[in-house]
C-alpha cells in the first residue's frame, strides 16, 4: 500500500469570469395566470476553479444551460 503524501495544485479564482449569454423564451396566458419558460446558456471565458494531479486535470464546466419557469397571475 502507498501511504506517501501527494501534493496537488489547486487554484480558486475569487472573481467571476465574463461569458457569453444566449437566451430565449416564450409567454403563454392560460386564463388569469401568465406562464413563460425560458432557456439560457452560458458560455464562461475561464474556469471558475481547477485541479491538477499527476497529469490528471479537472475543473469547472464553462458551459452552463439553464431552464427557467415563471408563474405570475
């Protein structure tokens, strides 16, 4: 069994990334209520954070979808 400590780089941006932002959404009106889903995706210009080990790297996903539900009446 290996019980050597391994040092792993890591690093975490306290700031947020510009990005690119693509959405669109419709309106429905089903008697009083107001119904509108929208789709968004996000397109981010840098990881927000990363993980290197022994060649192996990982890090936040840059792109980002997102389905939104508005209810209003």
């Amino acid at each position: 069994m290996d019980y050597s400590i391994h040092q792993s780089e890591y690093s975490h941006e306290s700031e947020s990334t510009g990005g690119v932002v693509a959405a669109g959404g419709v309106e429905f009106h089903a008697g009083r209520l107001k119904l509108s889903p929208e789709f968004r995706y996000n397109r981010w210009a840098g990881r927000y954070w990363e993980f290197y080990h022994r060649g192996f790297e990982r890090g936040s996903n840059r792109n980002q979808a997102e389905i939104l539900f508005g209810i209003a009446f």
